[in-house]
C-alpha cells in the first residue's frame, strides 16, 4: 500500500503524486456519489485499483455511463486541480487525509456519506482527542459571544478541542476560547483551503492554522456558496461528542447542526436566553425537543463524563449577578433595579425610574460605552454585568 498523504505525528509527510491523482480522480467522477464510491472501495481497493477495473467488472456495480467515466483520463481542468493540489501539499502543515489514511478522523465514519478525504491546514493532533462543537448565531449579541468564549476556553481547558465553523459571532468567539488551552480548536469551513470565508477572519484562520486545524472536504479554489454550509454542518456534528448552542434564532442553520447531532447520536446542548429575546428562540426550541438546558461547562462535562466536576466552574448566572453599583455611577445609579438582563424599551425606563427620556438616553449611552449594558435590535437594552 502506498505510503499515506499524510503523518498522523504532524510531520510533514512524503507525497504520493499518484495516490493523489487516484484520490482526485475517484471523487470527480461525474454521477459517482460517496457512498457508491465506497462500495467501489470495498469491493476494489484503493482507488488506482478501482480506476484499473476493467469495464466489465465496473459495470457490476454502476451504470455504464459512469463505469466509463470511470476508467476515462482526466480532463484539462481536473489535471489542472491535481497539480494544484500537489503543489499545494508541499506547503508545510498542509496534509491530506483519505479513507485509507489512519490518520483519516473515524467518528466521520458514522455518516453515511463520510467524505472521501480531507484537506487539512495546521496540528492533525487536534483530531486525536475529544471534541466539542460550539456553534451559534451569526449576529450574535455580545452576552452570547462572551458566553461562547467562556464555554469554549473551558472545554479546551480540559483538553477537549472545540470544533466550530469560522462564522461570524458565535463561531468566531468558540474559536478564539479554544485557542486559550491545550485542547485547541478546529475549524470545518465550507470552502476550499485555499480561500477564508469570511474574508475578515483571515487573521483568525491563520492564527488557527497555526495554533489548531482549519479542515476541509471542498476542493482547493471551491468558493463559498450556500449550500456548501449545511455539507459543512454534517462534519462539525459528526467530529464532536455533543453540539452546544449559544444563541440561534428559530431558521438558524445551528439548528441543522444540531439535529445532524442528535440524529448521529451526539448529545445536544443548548444555553437558555430571555423569553424575549429572537437570538433565545432557537434555544428554547431545542430544549423543547429534548436538549439539555445548561449553564455552565460543568453542567456539559457531568453530562458526558468527559471531565471529573469540581465545582469550580462558575456559572454565567453567578459571575454576572452583582449590583448596579458595579456599573459606573451618577446618574445610572437610577436605573439600578429598572435593567434587567430581559430586553427592554427606554420608554419602559422611563416609566420604571421616572426620569425624563432625555436621562435615561444618555445614561444608557454611558453604560454603553462602559461596557454595562448592550444595545439590541429594535431599541431594546439589557444588561451585561
């Protein structure tokens, strides 16, 4: 057998130029489906010896068409992608990982369509141990970010990797608590390695690069498009031991995530949010289907039995559950039993305080830009600590 496309010690490995092009070739097969192609796998071997088959032997198992197809010499464009590929793979830290690889991550073996390989930037060793995912909404509140980074630097603590997307919000904020602690992070994005989605992480992508593992299944030069992200969604299911959500609204694709999850076998979590608040609603309508409310970390690790509780996580409840004299004084102090963490209107301010509109807007902008209170859709307050 040949030598593998990649070093499971994260060293850089010897190139196959062959084994590569067999890779490629197997996956690019018009109308060839994973799982047909791993029938062919099973039934052939690696994929130089399914690409040798004779017609015959194809046609067994496939439509004529396709067994052609098959045994047909790559085009100018998918000769143009080997060699990209191969050039590519020359780059430190970049690896990649097929179905005969032993480096190749086994709980994707639990879809039924596991990719047939994976391209991978950055310390395979962060596929090794457990993993959490910690995903959310993209125009995440900023109590929802500071929740996400707190779960997640305590997860990668503990020496659990926390696998997200590379979104926007939520995503983000999971990544940079897992790059905190030994277990790290790694980041399924829905484009090819090449590429950073969205362009302003690119800092991010390579800080996790270099510190954790960006992965992909797409081609190197596959641009982001929409349905590349649910694609994407099954592998982030499929890695982690249990899915957390932070904040989703009720169409979010977290809660695609999270079904994936729950239909793989993987334990759901869900962090509770104000009966008011859209980011919560997605939340609450996991819970309803049989989530597990959580939180703080401990609440996760006693689920799984990952960590040995300590009680010495503390839950987001009590690390925020001060007094308004915490916030900055003068006039705020008036709003001290008027804010909640529930939303709310500066009219409703008004009427709970009796100070005039004009007070109450500027001491809100005060608390604002302490870092107190957070501005949300639809002129609504709330507060943060």
């Amino acid at each position: 057998m040949p030598e593998p496309c990649s070093a499971t010690d994260g060293r850089p490995a010897a190139i196959d130029p062959g084994e590569v092009a067999a890779w490629l070739r197997l996956e690019a097969v018009p109308g060839l489906g994973r799982r047909t192609a791993r029938l062919l796998l099973d039934k052939f071997g690696l994929p130089q010896q399914v690409l040798s088959a004779g017609e015959a032997q194809l046609a067994r198992w496939l439509p004529l068409p396709v067994a052609r197809a098959v045994r047909a010499q790559p085009d100018p464009a998918l000769s143009a992608r080997i060699e990209r590929t191969l050039a590519w793979l020359r780059e430190p830290g970049h690896h990649l990982l097929t179905l005969a690889d032993p480096g190749y991550p086994r709980a994707l073996l639990d879809l039924g369509d596991p990719p047939l390989m994976l391209y991978a930037h950055g310390r395979l060793e962060s596929l090794r141990g457990p993993a959490l995912a910690v995903v959310g909404a993209r125009s995440a509140t900023v109590q929802g970010e500071r929740d996400a980074q707190m779960f997640a630097s305590a997860f990668s603590a503990a020496g659990i990797a926390v696998v997200s997307g590379l979104a926007l919000g939520i995503d983000a904020a999971a990544h940079a608590g897992g790059l905190g602690g030994p277990g790290g992070t790694i980041a399924v994005v829905g484009t090819g390695l090449d590429r950073c989605y969205p362009a302003s992480h690119r800092a991010l992508a390579q800080r996790i690069a270099a510190e954790g593992l960006l992965l992909s299944e797409l081609p190197l030069g596959t641009p982001a498009r929409s349905q590349h992200f649910p694609q994407r969604n099954r592998l982030i299911a499929a890695l982690a031991r249990g899915v957390l959500v932070v904040e989703a609204a009720l169409r979010s694709g977290s809660l695609i995530t999270a079904r994936l999850a729950a239909d793989l076998g993987r334990e759901v979590f869900a962090v509770p949010g104000s009966i008011h608040a859209p980011l919560a609603a997605g939340c609450h309508r996991l819970i309803q289907q049989g989530a597990k409310l959580v939180e703080c970390p401990q609440d996760v690790f006693d689920e799984l039995g990952l960590v040995k509780g300590s009680g010495a996580v503390a839950r987001p409840g009590a690390m925020a559950c001060g007094t308004m004299g915490e916030l900055p004084c003068g006039r705020t102090d008036a709003l001290g039993t008027a804010l909640a963490y529930d939303p709310v209107d500066p009219d409703t301010l008004c009427a709970r305080t009796g100070l005039p509109p004009e007070a109450v807007t500027a001491a809100l902008l005060e608390l604002e830009f302490a870092g107190a209170v957070e501005r949300m859709p639809g002129n609504l307050y709330r507060r943060l600590t």
